[in-house]
C-alpha cells in the first residue's frame, strides 16, 4: 500500500512538472514534499506576516488577504530544487527519500517545527549572554 501511495505521489509530481524535468528533478519535489522544507518555509512567512498584521492592526482584512496570495508553496518549492540540484546526486536523493518515509524520518519532521522553536529560543538566550559579556569586556577597556 505505501509503494502505491509512493508511485501516486511521484506520478501526480510527474504530470503537474515541466515535461523538460530530469527523473532527479522530480525525486527533488517528492523529498520537499516528504521533508517539509517548503512547509516550513510558508511557516515562516505566516509567522512574518502574522508579525506585520500585530503591527498594523488597523490594516484592512482584506489587504492581508491579498498579501497572503503573494506566496505559495509551489513557488518556494520552485526556488529550492535548483539548490537541491546543485549539492545532491539523485542517489543521495534516493537516500533522502527512504529516510524521511522512514520511522525515523517521519519524527524528525514531525519533531522539526519543535526542535527549531526551542533551538531559537537557546539561540537568543546564548547570544544575548555573549553581548553581554562583550559589552562588559569594551566597558572595562574603555575606563
């Protein structure tokens, strides 16, 4: 059953791509799919733009409507292939692919959103300690 849902997502993949994609062009936008890199990309814009609306709360609803329409995941995931296809073999590709159908795989992207929430966090926290600590280190030179 999961390789018949496997052949389906890679075949509806095909028939939507440009018939100038290469067979690793197409593994590319099932591994987006299976990763979720450009889910998390289109989070990170609704977050941005859930910011600006905080921001601008007398903005009419409408606006932010058709702001939202400026960004899909068919477009971000558009922009990532070539990269992908820059630093990856379609055999590294393939290997990408059976991890994240894997157990293992599948936690890490179900975890990632997480994982990356708490990592910001502990990011901000060490960083302003640095800046404080070099704060303190141009204070005491400048005495």
């Amino acid at each position: 059953m999961k390789k018949l849902l496997f052949t389906l997502l890679l075949a509806a993949v095909a028939t939507g791509a440009s018939a100038q994609e290469s067979a690793k062009t197409i593994k590319i936008r099932v591994l987006l799919s299976l990763n979720g890199a450009s889910r998390v990309g289109m989070n990170t814009v609704k977050q941005m733009l859930a910011q600006y609306q905080k921001a601008y709360p007398s903005v009419d609803t409408a606006v932010w409507t058709r702001i939202a329409g400026y960004y899909n995941e068919k477009d971000l995931a558009n922009l990532l292939v070539p990269i992908y296809e820059r630093y990856f073999s379609e055999k590294d590709v393939d290997g990408m692919i059976a991890f994240y159908k894997s157990d293992a795989g599948k936690k890490m992207v179900e975890m990632m959103p997480h994982i990356t929430a708490e990592s910001q966090v502990a990011g901000k926290i060490w960083g302003e300690d640095i800046a404080a600590k070099i704060r303190k280190d141009i204070e005491g030179a400048m005495k």
